[in-house]
C-alpha cells in the first residue's frame, strides 16, 4: 500500500511536470497547503528555503518562490526526479531562484538555511527530521508535514512521537495531510 501510494504520486507528477493542464490541476492540492505554510512559519524572501522531497514536480518549492521570493533549494534522492524536475524549473524560467540537487535529506547540510520544509513522502519521516534539527542553525524553522493517523501506516514514519513538540500547526481539512507542524529550533 505504501509503495503504491508513493508510485501513483510520483507518476502524477511525472505527468504534471510535462503537461501545463496536468501541472495547473494538481497544483491547486498543493496552492491552499503552501499558502497556510507561509503564513504559518512568516516566511518572506529574506530567508533561504530547504525543500526535502521535490518528487519530479516540487510543486511546494515552486509555490513557496513564488509567493514569497525567496531562494529554494530542493533536493530529492532520486536522479530521476532531479532530472525531470530541473527540466522543469528551467521552463518556467527560475533556475536563478530555485537549485535543485540530488541528495538525501539525512545526510545534506542544511546550516545555510532560515526554513527547511519537509514533504510527507520523506522517508524515514522522523529520522531525517531528527538529523534536521541537531544540525540546522540556531533559530531555524522547520516544517513538517504529517499524515493523517489512518494514513500514517502508509508512510515510512517510525515515531509519530517525536512530532509532539511543535511550536505551533496548521490544519489541512480534505488532504492526506493532517498539518504541518512547526519547529523553531533553539
Ligand atoms: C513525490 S514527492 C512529493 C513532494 C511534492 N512534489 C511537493 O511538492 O510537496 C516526495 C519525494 O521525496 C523523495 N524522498 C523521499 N525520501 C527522501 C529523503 N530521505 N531524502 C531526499 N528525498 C527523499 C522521493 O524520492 C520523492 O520524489
């Protein structure tokens, strides 16, 4: 069931990320997502956005740019998804303000960020967010989307535990998101 999940989105995406109506469909999923997202950690284009997870399509980094004009990183650990998804970014004219990067989110540096946005696919969920927090800066934010708990089976997450402590969280009725929680690490 996992993998099915994680196939069938990634394969959306593939769709999305080269077919402008595909891509303007499935961007209104992520639109209300992102915008509560911004809202939530007072993101502005001063700080530098880590997005963990882009997928082919990283519509959630695209958004965050957009809405915000900061500086995106995204980094994803698989090439194929770097590929297409630089594609991507190249089409749409942002290359100066959106890196994307392979790597895995449990073993890139994030010191050089304000905010580090993390997608629910991220696997394992809340060891790469362990790894995030011991090694960001002081006074970073970092944002965790989590599952809904009938869906958190679906996810590669161990300890939903240690999203406990969060600072504050914002809801998302109608998703396969329950929230995105919110850490200012001090
Ligand atoms: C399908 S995307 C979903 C994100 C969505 N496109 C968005 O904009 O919010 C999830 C991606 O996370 C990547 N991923 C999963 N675990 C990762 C990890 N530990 N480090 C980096 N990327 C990871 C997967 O390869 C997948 O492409």
């Amino acid at each position: 069931m996992a993998g099915l999940i994680q196939r069938t989105t990634k394969k959306l995406e593939c769709l999305a990320a080269r077919n402008k109506a595909a891509y303007n469909v499935l961007a209104l999923y992520y639109k209300r997502i992102v915008h509560k997202e911004i809202r939530l950690a007072d993101i502005n284009e001063k700080d530098r956005i880590l997005c963990v997870g882009g997928g082919p399509c990283p519509f959630s980094g695209i958004l965050l740019h957009e809405h915000t004009k900061a500086h995106v990183t995204i980094i994803d650990n698989d090439e194929y998804c770097v590929e297409v998804s630089r594609q991507l970014v190249r089409k749409l004219g942002y290359e100066n303000y959106i890196e994307i990067r392979h790597g895995d989110g449990s073993d890139i540096c994030p010191e050089d960020y304000t905010v580090i946005h993390m997608a629910l696919q991220v696997s394992p969920l809340d060891k790469v967010f362990r790894y995030m927090k011991q090694k960001c800066k002081l006074g970073s934010k970092i944002l965790v989307r989590i599952p809904k708990k009938y869906l958190a089976h679906t996810y590669n997450i161990h300890d939903l535990a240690v999203f406990n402590a969060y600072s504050k969280k914002a809801n998302h009725p109608f998703r396969n998101i329950d929230s995105t929680a919110l850490f200012i690490v001090y």
